[in-house]
C-alpha cells in the first residue's frame, strides 16, 4: 500500500484513496463544501485545495487519489505522495475561495437558521477574512419553495450541487437541477414538477449553509438551544440512526446520524417529522372506561384492578398478551418473563403492525414496508410466532394484557375478535389510538422519544434509543410498568432501576444478544453475534 | 509575400470546392484510402507521432501522442470528436475550413478514426453555425453515398460513420471534457481530469477530441510524408502550415495561410496589408482572446509559433490576431473582454463564477469613471486568485477545473499590467491625486 | 398546448435515436429540432422531449438553460443577433446596437409589441474578419452597416 505523508501524519492507504478521505481518518481538517461521503465528487467549490509535492498547480483534496511510486521513485526514499495542507500557499487559496463565495453572501447570519452548524460560518472564521473588498452590487434572488417541505434562500446558496447530486444518485428522483450558466446559475426545481420524494428533507441535512431549509423547522429556534440526543428511528425496521433535536423538552427536529451499519447517511421524511404525531393526545394518568368516557385513576389503583380483573375472570392461567414490535426489547423481554410465569402455556404473541412493500432507492438506501421497527427484537424477546396469534389464541375469556403500537397497529379481524371476546383489556401505550379506543383501562407509558433501551433492526443491529424528553405526566417507563405487574401478580422481586438493567439480564438471558450489551453498543450498535 | 503555397487552403475560393466530386478530382480521399487499406493504427500514429503536428485548437498538444494513450485492447468503443466549436474571440478559421473545404476535414477524420479505432466520429459544431453544420452534413451524406462512409469504407473492411453535432451556443464547450458532457445532453461544466479523456471520454468510453485545422492537416501528411510537414516552417519541432486570423484594425482582415513561424509584423503589415488608415499599431492579441495582449514593441521579430510565443508571455492558442491601433481604448478592450468571460463562465468552480462577474463589475465602473486607484490592484488580485499568476516559466497556477480560470485572467492582467497608465487616466480626478 | 414534432420531424428524430448511442445524446439535436418547428421551447414540449429521451424534465431543463441558443420564452419573429466581443466593439458593434434599438425601440433583450423583432446582444459570433457582425435567426449578414443592415431588414418578408 503507497505511504502517505500528510503533514506530520505518516499513513499507509490503499492506491487510489482520496486525500481528502486519507485526511478524514487521521483527524486533519481540509475544508470542503462540495465533497459529501456519499455523492459524487463535484470538485468545483475549491475549498479543499492542498499542496501536493511534485504538482505545480494546488490540487483538490476531495478528487485528487494517492499514487503510488516505483521504489527508485519513492520521495525522500520512502513516501508515494507528500502532501500539506497548512503551508502558506493553501492558506491563501482557502482565504480566496471564501472571498469568492462571500462576495454575494447576505451576511445575515443572525436571522439565518444555519447559524451555529454553516461552514461558510465555521470556515470564515478560521480562515477567513475579516473584511470584504467587494463594493459592487450583490445578486439578489427571492427565496422560492422546492416541495416537500423544502424552501431555499438562493442568496445563501453557494452551488456546491450537493443537493442536485442526492437527488440524483440518491434517490434517483432528479428534481433539482442547476438552472442558466454562470453567474446566474441557481438551484431550481421544473414547472409543476416539485421535489417530491420519500427522503426530500435530506438536501437541507446536507446543504453546508443556510440555503435549504426546512419548513418545519425554519425561525423556530437557534441550534445553539437545541440539545443533541443520539438516537434510533422505531418507525420501520430499517432503525435509522438520528439525532434528536430538542429544548425545553420539546422536540424541534431530527436529523439523520451517520452510521454505515444502519441508514448510511440518510433517514426519510416519516421518520424525520414522526414526532410531530407523537405530541397529539398524550396520555398523562391511568384511565379507566366509565360509563360516560374514561376516569383517571392512581397507578396503585389501577395496578390492583389489573389484579382484580385477572382473578375475577379466570385468572392467571386465561391472561393473554401482545406485545409490541414498536417498543424497545426491554420491555417486550419483561412481557415475556411475566407471561412465562403466569403461565406455562403459550400465552404471548406481536400486535399486528401495518406491512407495506419495501421502498428501495438507486443508491440502496431502503425504507423498510414493515412498520413495526423493532419488530425483529420484539420476536428474540418473546420467541418467534409461526402464523400470527388466531392460532393458538382461542375465543376465551380473560384478561388481555396489550402494548400499543404507537398508532400504527393494524386492526385486524383477528384482533379484532380477540379484543372482542376477552374480557378485560389493558392497554400500555403512551398516545391516545385505535387500539386505546378498544381499551378497559389505559396505563400511559413513555413515548417513543421517552423511551430507552435497546431496538433491533431487519439486519440484526443493535442500537441502543436514547430518550430525548421527559416522560409526560404521570406515564411510566413500560419496562416499569412490566416490572411492577410482575412483582404485583407473580411476587417476582426484580430489581431493576433502569432500562439498562433490563438490557443486561437480556445479555445473559438470550445468546444472539450476549454481545449488544449497554457499553458495547456506543453510538453505532452492535450486531447480533451470529449475523453479518 | 512570400512564395509560401498554402497547403490547407489551396481550393479555398474555387467553385464547387464544397463538393466530393471536386475533391476528388483534386486528389482528395487517397489518404483516408492508403489509411484505411494500407495502414494500420501504429502506422498512423507514428507517422502523425513524427510529424509533430501539434493541436490547433490552442493547447497545441501533439496530435500523435494524444492519440497514443487511447487503450489498446480495451472493449469499449473509441470515439473521436472533430471540435468545431469555434468561438475563441478572434478565430474563425475552422468556420473557413469548413466552408471551403468539408471533405479534408472528413478525409482527415477518417485517417485519426483509422488511428484509434473509431467507427463513431462526431463533428460538434457550435450552435450559432448553422449554415456550416447544413454543409457538413450535406458533404457526409454524399460521402455515405459513395463508400467513403458507412460499412466496410473503400470496400475494405473498415466501418465508419459520422454524425454532425450542433451545439446550443457555449464557449465552454470548446474545452474537450464540456465538450463531451455536452454531446452527451449535459450542461457544459468540464469534467474533472484525470481520467483524460483518451481514457474515459464519450460514454466514459476513451475518446480523442482535435480541432478541425488539426484534422485538416492530416491528408497531407499520410500524402507527403512526416519528414516533408517537418519541413515546412521555422522549426522541426513546431511545425506544419498554420491559419492565422487577422481581425480588429487591420486593412485586409481574414484568414491567411503561412507556415508555423510566420512572424506577427509580416502576418499583420504584408498579409492584413497593416493598420485600418494607417494608423500607429498599439497592440496585438496574438493567439485568440486568452492570450495576453503584446504590445507593438514585444510584436517585433516575434515568430508565430508554440514556443516563441510562450517565451514571450503569451500563446499561440488558436491563431487568432486581434490588431488594435493607437485610438483602441485600452480600458474599454479590457472590459469587453472580461464581460465575454463573465458571460461564458460555466459557474461549476467558485473561483471562476464569482470571480469573472466581480472583475466586469469592477472593469465597468472603471469604463464609467468611477474607478479607485485600489482597485487597480485588486483587479489584479483577482485575477490571481481565479486563474494563477500569469507566469509561464514557473507552469500554470490555475484554481479551476479547466483552462478557463486561466484564459480570463491573463489576458485581463496583461492588459492591466502593461497599459496601467490607460487605467490610472480613467480614475476620476480626486482619485488619481 | 400539448406538443407533436411533425412528421417529418418525427422521423428525422427517430433517426438521431438510432444513430446516436445513447439516447440523451440525441437531446441537443432534438431541442434543435423542436425549437425550430415551435419558435421556442414550452414547459409541455420540454416536458414531452424529456419523456422522448427517457429523461427528466428537470435534467432536460438544466441542459436547455445552460445553452444560450435555446429559448423557453416567446421571440420575435426575427431574432437581431449583434455580436458585440472585441473584434466587432472594435468595428463599430455599438453603433449596430443603438441603431437596432432606435429603430424598433426596444432595448437589447426586449421584443418589438407587434411580435416580429428580438434585439439581443450576444457574444463571439466566430467571424471576426467580417465585423461587424449581425446573426438574424440562422443567417449570418456580416461587416454590416447601419445603411447596409437597413436594406436587409427591409427586404425580410
């Protein structure tokens, strides 16, 4: 493999590897607009500019590869390529490029939503210039709305086409496109032809200023305010990596999280403006169905009408359960154990999820059909269901014990029918839903932002959801909840003080999941031993 | 003049010099038919290799050598593209070639297509020449109709055909890689090299793009041999007869046929009959407009060819001469100049889109009386910043993708640097004090 | 206002998607084409072209705005061309440009009321030796005079 020298760092690297890229990995900082890991290279903002020994001109870090010298070659007897990116000449160019690029800029920096996360920002400030010697007039566009949620301010736009090439290569959509020539140039969408596609709200991820932004988001906050929780996307199987964005205990955005295991670099708009569905009808206190519409009551007593209920109506033995592929494992393990416990018969099974087709993009980003997120973890948990619950649940009796799916539980005539002849049904979900409705008593339990824990996703990795708010009102963990009944019916005295407790009985409780424990999880998961 | 017999241009005004069955009748296609039946790639290619045939386009890189990296054994199809995207201000010879003479440039394309094994050649010609593109596909199809295009050529067993391109009016698609994104019905934005693209052009197949005079001059080297188009001219190493154009303030503008070498004084006093009424010759852009302004002192003596022109600061680009007498003005030349490139940026590289408009921004203000004795530096500063410093000793510094960062901003810096005190006298009074 | 080449047309396009080996390589002779049977290019003819060549309107799009020659706003019938680079500012382009816009009073850019005349100012038209310069539609008139350019225009139908 050539040696490369890059600045002090001394790196061998596979022959054809980018500077940039080489640079990337050892920590050096060459700044670039253009250049993203997961697009074509552009090579026109020059920001990356480095000197390469033996190369008269400055060459661009993000397109220029590491040759390889035959050994008689080999500069200073050992390197393939020297290459600096801090002499005086590199300087110089960066200062020029950001010159170049500022000369049209608004400078509006204090009403502009970038602020705080631009690069024109960040770059301008270590290497830039103070002053401007620009004393023409500025090019001046109106901002225009793209679709999907997506507007742009084309004075802020410096043309880098990240958004054009996503578009293109990613999503293989094409909507935008760079339209006229020159100086004129801008990012344009066609006539009634706007950008609308599963993943739109990614150009304004990577768009490096403040042109492409979100609706959702735009004059809502300053990031500066925002909190940053690394986090995992339940709303399909893919388990997209995300941060969550929040402050004051409310969630402003999510942003997609790199990580090449789970999403790459990209999540989609539904997980992207999931939350937003979360903040409808938050349930704050247990609730009981009364005669007219439901009654709030304390956890103490709605934990011992639970117990009332399964004594009055066959007992342990006729407790049936559904746990849920939206939920983290935690909770779907504890739902287990204390089904285990109450009874030796099959009593457990998955609350059916909506399943759609796959969508897959040109690039291999997948939006998974199954809706059900952490539909793979919940089945480890509980052991898998060969053909659905209708056959082994029969038209009985009993209590039905249920983990919502976070709204997206399909009513099914099979379920239907199972609500119908149970005779008592208790409901852990955390928003009002469909299957609230059906529901005897309601325990709230955290949200999907409020939950921790560990999801699996359709590839068998591991990933460990963050929670990013506080839990509302009097909800519970379900995890806590689980515990608690446990205790309650079965006089199991566990003693778990978190989610992470859980997480290490299910370690040494279920052999694929030995390796996914807590620390080894970090940000980016850990695959089920036995896969990939 | 001189005995000189012109070469490229003999028929140029005869009747019916357009036509296949003149051509003909002139000896025309007995190259592409010795090339097609008699030789083989290696034979042409060393052939065009010891000729020294040097591009015409304005890169004046050798023809043969360029041909030779295109990858022997290589699968995919080769494509050669005849550039005919003519719009370097001061150049209209190609158009001349092609007007007068079609079938050299198709003889000659059929012998470089023999040498890289092409069996697709495209002609791009600029959108604006609609005229010329009629005529060129006018002389393929007769061509097509007599065996000298299409299956099995000269009934041997060769395939060639050629398709005539006619471009959408854009500079920047006479730089070989906008070229070729542009055949492809791409916007123009060059492509960065490597991969050249005699390794991945066309399709991402290996492609060879040369310039129309460069074509036009390969029937007489297959004719005559390597050794006798060494000959001709001032130099073995730059050598081959040579169209220069004169326009701006000269008696007789127009295309003139002479050998590589030719000096500048004699092309623009004998050939262009001098100056428009006479005049005192202020200065010349020697090459097409992206080469730097000369002034009439530097013109003496000066040979038109590669090397003597870039040992003078300047380029032999294209051959084409703008002439401007002692009433040109200096800072509305200049400014013109900067608004063409202004207006002909491609806008990929931030150096280039930004700082081509910056400069006509700053040129105008000057042409308008409000310039500042400061931004007579900062015009050169820009310049620098876009295209390098103008200094041919030490290479190109250019911070573009292609050579057009380069081709603004030297020939703005040599306008600047040599005729400052045209600029110091447009400053307003307050600020020349 | 759907568009059709004509059948004639239609045929020497389906041509260029033969000979070309990608059919987006068609897409410059294709605009060409359509523009000079519709006058200019339509968002529905763009659009059916794009379909034609198996790609996006958008992609399609960012080609035609990059080339000056291709027009998606309506022109006068006749299209005044004047080059204004060196060669032709040195003969006098100007005075072409000024003459034009009193002629018709239009401003460089603009169309006369009636429909007929375009007056634009373009760059390098290529043929230096004969400015200055006048392209109208396809033609080239050149080392024209105001006089000279006159007696053209008036003997346009």
């Amino acid at each position: 493999m050539p040696l490369l020298k890059l600045d002090d760092h001394e790196l061998e690297v596979p022959k054809g590897t980018k500077i940039l890229d080489a640079a990337l990995k050892v920590g050096i900082e060459i700044p670039h607009y253009c250049y993203h890991p997961a697009l074509s290279i552009a090579g026109s903002c020059r920001m990356c500019l480095v000197e390469v020994e033996g190369m008269p001109k400055l060459q661009t870090a993000c397109s220029t590869p590491v040759r390889e010298l035959p050994p008689e070659k080999k500069i200073d007897g050992r390197y393939d390529m020297v290459v600096h990116t801090t002499t005086g000449k590199v300087t110089a160019a960066r200062k020029l490029v950001l010159e170049f690029l500022l000369l049209n800029h608004p400078l509006d920096c204090p009403v502009c939503d970038q602020a705080g996360e631009c690069l024109l920002q960040d770059y301008s400030f270590k290497y830039g210039e103070a002053h401007s010697r620009f004393v023409e007039d500025k090019r001046v566009q109106p901002g225009e709305e793209l679709g999907s949620g997506v507007v742009i301010n084309l004075n802020r736009c410096i043309l880098c086409t990240r958004c054009v090439r996503f578009n293109r290569e990613i999503t293989g959509t094409g909507e935008l496109f760079v339209e006229n020539r020159g100086y004129h140039n801008k990012i344009a969408v066609f006539d009634g032809k706007p950008l609308d596609n599963p993943l739109a709200g990614n150009v304004a991820d990577i768009c490096p200023v403040g042109a492409l932004l979100l609706k959702d988001y735009i004059h809502s906050t300053r990031v500066w305010h925002l909190s940053h929780t690394p986090s995992v996307c339940t709303e399909c199987s893919a388990g997209c990596s995300i941060t969550v964005d929040a402050a004051n205990d409310r969630i402003y955005r999510i942003v997609s999280r790199e990580n090449e295991q789970a999403n790459g670099h990209f999540i989609c708009d539904t997980g992207r403006y999931a939350f937003h569905t979360y903040a409808e009808g938050v349930l704050t206190e247990p609730l009981m169905r009364a005669k007219r519409g439901w009654k709030a009551l304390s956890w103490d007593l709605a934990y011992r009408t639970v117990a009332d209920q399964i004594d009055r109506h066959g007992g342990k033995g006729a407790v049936r359960a559904l746990a849920s592929p939206t939920f983290p494992n935690e909770s779907s393990f504890l739902l287990g154990q204390l089904m285990q416990r109450l009874s030796d018969k099959r009593n457990v099974a998955l609350i059916p999820v909506k399943r759609e087709a796959d969508q897959t993009f040109p690039a291999g980003f997948k939006i998974s059909g199954d809706k059900g997120g952490n539909r793979r973890g919940a089945e480890d948990m509980i052991g898998k269901l060969a053909a659905g619950f209708k056959s082994f649940f029969k038209d009985e009796e009993g209590v039905l014990l249920v983990m919502d799916a976070d709204g997206r539980a399909e009513v099914t005539a099979d379920l239907k029918g199972l609500f119908e002849s149970s005779s008592f049904k208790v409901v852990l979900a955390s928003n009002e839903s469909n299957i609230t409705a059906m529901a005897d008593l309601v325990l709230p339990v955290a949200g999907p932002f409020e939950r921790e824990g560990t999801v699996t996703n359709d590839q068998g990795l591991v990933q460990w959801l963050q929670l990013a708010l506080e839990r509302k009102g009097q909800a519970r963990p379900a995890w806590l909840v689980l515990a608690e009944l446990d205790r309650l019916l079965t006089g199991e005295a566990s003693l778990y003080t978190c989610a992470g407790d859980v997480t290490w009985k299910i370690n040494r409780a279920i052999s694929a999941y030995s390796q996914a424990t807590r620390f080894k999880l970090g940000l980016k998961g850990q695959l089920l031993t036995g896969t990939g | 003049m001189s005995d000189y017999q012109p070469i490229l241009t003999m028929h140029a005004g005869q009747p019916g010099s357009a036509t296949r069955d003149y051509y003909l009748a002139n000896g025309g296609y007995r190259a592409a038919r010795r090339a097609v039946l008699d030789m083989n790639s290696d034979d042409i290619i060393q052939m065009v290799k010891y000729s020294n045939l040097q591009g015409r386009g304005g890169a004046g890189f050798p023809a043969g050598v360029k041909w030779s990296f295109v990858p022997r054994d290589d699968k995919r199809a080769k494509y050669l593209i005849c550039n005919a995207d003519e719009g370097e201000p001061g150049t209209f010879k190609d158009r001349m070639l092609i007007n007068h003479n079609p079938h050299q440039l198709i003889e000659g394309m059929i012998i470089a297509s023999r040498a890289i094994d092409c069996h697709l050649a495209f002609i791009y010609i600029r959108g604006e020449f609609a005229k010329e593109a009629r005529l060129l596909e006018a002389a393929v199809e007769e061509c097509r109709a007599s065996n000298i295009l299409g299956k099995k050529i000269f009934g041997g067993k060769y395939d060639l055909d050629i398709l005539v391109y006619r471009g959408g009016g854009a500079y920047i698609c006479g730089e070989e890689m906008a070229l070729i994104e542009s055949l492809e019905g791409k916007r123009g934005w060059p492509r960065i090299k490597p991969p050249f693209p005699a390794i991945e052009g066309y399709l991402r197949c290996p492609t060879i793009v040369n310039n129309v005079e460069t074509l036009s001059n390969l029937p007489h080297i297959v004719n005559n041999g390597a050794e006798w188009f060494r000959g001709i001219g001032a130099s073995p190493d730059s050598p081959g007869p040579k169209l220069y154009c004169l326009s701006g303030h000269v008696r007789k503008p127009g295309v003139y046929e002479a050998p590589m070498g030719t000096k500048l004084t004699t092309l623009i006093f004998t050939h262009a009959g001098g100056t428009t009424e006479g005049k005192k010759l202020k200065a010349a852009i020697p090459g097409g407009s992206s080469a730097p302004v000369l002034t009439a002192d530097e013109i003496e003596d000066l040979k038109m060819d590669f090397p003597s022109l870039t040992a003078a600061g300047s380029m032999l680009g294209s051959g084409g001469i703008i002439v401007m007498d002692e009433t040109t003005d200096m800072v509305q030349a200049c400014y013109n100049l900067a608004r063409f490139y202004a207006h002909e940026s491609c806008g990929q590289c931030t150096p280039c889109r930004e700082g081509t408009t910056w400069l006509t921004k700053v040129l105008r203000r000057f042409t308008q009386g409000r310039g500042r004795m400061e931004d007579i530096d900062l015009i050169g500063d820009i310049t620098d910043n876009i295209g390098g410093l103008c200094d041919f000793s030490k290479g190109s510094f250019g911070k573009t993708i292609c050579p057009f960062g380069e081709a603004v901003s030297w020939p703005i810096r040599a306008f600047m640097d040599k005729f400052r005190d045209e600029f110091e006298a447009y400053l307003p009074k307050e600020e020349a004090a | 206002m759907s568009f059709a080449f004509t059948a004639d047309r239609k045929k020497r396009f389906n041509a260029l998607l033969k000979q070309y080996p990608d059919k987006r390589s068609a897409a410059l002779p294709a605009l060409h084409l359509a523009q000079d049977q519709e006058g200019y290019l339509t968002t529905e003819t763009i659009e059916t072209l794009a379909q034609m060549l198996d790609i996006t309107p958008a992609s399609l799009m960012d080609t035609i705005s990059f080339h000056t020659l291709f027009h998606t706003k309506p022109r006068g019938k006749y299209l005044l061309q004047v080059c204004q680079t060196l060669s032709c500012s040195l003969a006098g382009a100007d005075e072409i440009v000024d003459h034009l816009s009193h002629k018709y009073q239009v401003k460089a850019g603009e169309t006369t009321p009636d429909g007929k005349y375009t007056l634009l100012k373009v760059e390098c038209l290529g043929a230096c030796d004969t400015a200055p310069v006048v392209q109208i539609n396809d033609d080239y008139y050149e080392k024209v005079s105001k006089d000279k350019l006159n007696r053209i225009l008036d003997k346009l139908p």
